[in-house]
C-alpha cells in the first residue's frame, strides 16, 4: 500500500517523548544519514528525516542502500548524547531490535536479527540499520539511520541482490502499509531511548530473534580472515568466537566484515 510517509501520518498525536519534535520529509535526498550528521548542530534531540527516496544512501562499511521511490522505509534520527555514552556501542543492535518490533507489529512476520546489524526474514535481508555519529564540543551527535524493503518485488532487487535481499511485501500473504511500518519504528526507537536504556533487556530482546549462535562465521578483521562458531553476543554488542584453530576472540561491528558464501 503506497502512502507517502507524511508528518502527519508518521506523528498522528504529535511529537513521541524523545522523537519528533523537529521532522523532515523528503521527497528525494542523498542520504538521510547524510543530511542529520551535516545539521546536528543545529537540529534539536530526537529531529528525524524521513525520505521517499535516495540518491546516495549508504549502508554499513561504505556499501550503497537503494530503494526505488516510494518502495521502502528509510529513515534517520537524530540522538545527542555524551562521549562514552553506551547508546554508541549499542545502536546497532537498538536499530535492529526497533526494526524487528515495528516489522512484527505492523505486519505479524516475525524476523529475526544476524550479527550485526541485519533483520532478516525467510533468511534473507529486510532492513538494516546504520549508526554514525560525529562530535562537536564535548557533545556526540548519534545518527542512526534504517531502512526497511517494505513493497519491492523481486526483480527491483539487482541481479547480486536477488538471492539475499527482501521485502515485506515478497514475505507477506497481506498487503504491507509501509506507513504503518514507519510509525511503528518511530514508536519502537523512541520506546527505547526515552529513558536510559535498559541494556540487558535490550540485548535479551536480540538474542531471542537471533539464530547465530552455534553458528559457523567467517569473519575478516584488519585484513585476517577468521572462521569459527559464534558463542554469544556480549552486552557491548561485539561478537565472541570461538575459533577453528583454537581460542576465543571478539569482535567489533565498526571493524569486523563478516563473509557470506552466497
Ligand atoms: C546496512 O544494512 O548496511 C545499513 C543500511 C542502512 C540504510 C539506511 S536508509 C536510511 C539511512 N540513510 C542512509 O543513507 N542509510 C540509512
């Protein structure tokens, strides 16, 4: 179901207790990462931006994220915190457990979450998030951006995509509202930030959506290649692995690719 994702359809009551207070819809943008990082200094807390579509968006590790117009939820908000704050170490996981919620609720799927950052449906990609974030004196500007394929058919996808890549609308046997979609992330990252965050409850809500553990992984970090079984997501949000040839080690998302054989 194809309506644009207006202010007034995304904040029916209003601004949420953290998000809304400042929104921007786009018909058309680079990135709204792109956009919320070049005026966090002067967008209040909680500003978000939403766009029907990108001309630049980005995904984690210098990727490109496309939709075509209309097609997908893509949104950023816009969190100011505190250097050290652990809402930096954290968001990734926050964005995919906020994603897998409003998934869940506007639609009845129910995806589930890989390391790090992707929330997947019938094992393949539906959304994922991108957390970025920039300092400025003494105060750290947290983007953290999503984006959801709501209402692609399989051949939007490009030919590298096709066997990896998903909509809700492919997963589901009901027409998807992609507005209800959106609101419902809004609803969901906001729940989770209006207070402190509640770290273990957080990490406890991934690790129930996520099939990794006991998993094999390859892994590629500062250029070294790593295989082994995933052993547990610790509550900063790096992965534990226990490798082939012997001994633990953890990961970080920020430096850690992870190697599909797909
Ligand atoms: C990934 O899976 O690598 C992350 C994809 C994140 C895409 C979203 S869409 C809204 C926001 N703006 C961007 O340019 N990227 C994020």
């Amino acid at each position: 179901m194809h309506r644009p994702l207006t202010i007034e359809g995304l904040f029916p009551a209003g601004r949420l207790r953290r998000l809304g207070g400042h929104v921007d819809h786009y018909p058309q943008i680079d990135s709204t990462n792109t956009r919320l990082l070049a005026q966090a200094d002067v967008l209040p807390d909680g500003a978000v931006a939403v766009a029907e579509l990108q001309t630049a968006g980005r995904g984690r590790l210098g990727r490109r994220w496309h939709a075509p117009r209309g097609a997908a939820v893509m949104l950023s908000v816009l969190l100011k915190t505190t250097a050290g704050s652990s809402l930096l170490e954290h968001a990734a996981m926050l964005g995919a457990v906020a994603a897998a919620e409003a998934i869940e609720t506007a639609t009845g799927l129910m995806p589930r979450v890989r390391w790090p950052n992707d929330v997947m449906l019938s094992g393949r990609k539906v959304a994922g998030v991108l957390a970025e974030s920039r300092t400025a004196a003494g105060e750290v500007a947290l983007v953290l951006g999503i984006g959801i394929n709501c209402l692609q058919q399989r051949g939007h996808f490009p030919p590298e995509l096709q066997n990896s890549a998903t909509s809700l609308e492919i997963e589901s046997p009901r027409a998807i509202d992609r507005l209800a979609v959106a609101r419902m992330l809004l609803e969901r990252i906001d729940a989770w930030t209006v207070d402190e965050v509640d770290w273990p409850r957080l990490r406890e809500s991934w690790r129930t959506r996520c099939d990794d553990f006991g998993v094999f992984a390859r892994l590629l970090h500062n250029g070294d290649e790593y295989v082994g079984v995933i052993v547990d997501v610790l509550e900063n949000g790096d992965l534990t692995v226990q490798i082939e040839h012997g001994g633990r080690r953890q990961f970080a998302a920020a430096t850690t690719t992870r190697i599909w054989n797909t």
